[in-house]
C-alpha cells in the first residue's frame, strides 16, 4: 500500500465517509461544497488528529493546514518530506 492509498483510507476513516478510498484520486480537492468528499473544517480537524497520531505530524497553522490538506498529492507530499526529515 502506498502513502497516498494510506492516506485516502485515512481520509475516509476519520472523516466517516462511505466511500471507496480507491475513487478518491491523488489531485481532487477535498474540503469545500465543490469538492466531491464536501469535507469541511470538522473533517479537517478530524483528519489532522487523525495524521498526527499516525505519523506524528501536527498541523498547526491553519494556512499551511488549509495548503497541506488541499489534495492526497499536497498531504503525500508534505507528510513525506516531514518523515525524511525526521529520520
């Protein structure tokens, strides 16, 4: 399983969505009433918990948050870049 697969189930868990995490794809955004998942800030909060107590990564300022949970791409991305850092 890739991170972006990890990441997509992730999404689904913590937002509760009823959905394949594998129809999700790595460039659609997901928070906004146009976004297919429509997630909102209650799901982002949830899914930032959710990434630090996975990965242990915190998500603290919300413009970067906002940037960082736009897509599976941008959250694989970052989320990468913090667990080469850190190793």
């Amino acid at each position: 399983m890739t991170l972006k697969d990890e990441l997509k189930q992730l999404i689904v868990d913590a937002c509760d969505r009823d959905c394949d995490p594998a129809t999700i794809t790595d460039d659609e955004i997901l928070f906004g009433p146009e976004a297919p998942l429509a997630l909102d800030s209650l799901d982002a909060l949830q899914l930032s918990m959710a990434i630090q107590k996975k990965y242990g990564l915190r998500l603290t300022d919300s413009k970067d948050t906002r940037r960082i949970l736009a897509s599976v791409g941008a959250l694989a991305e970052h989320l990468e870049a913090f667990l080469a850092a850190r190793a």
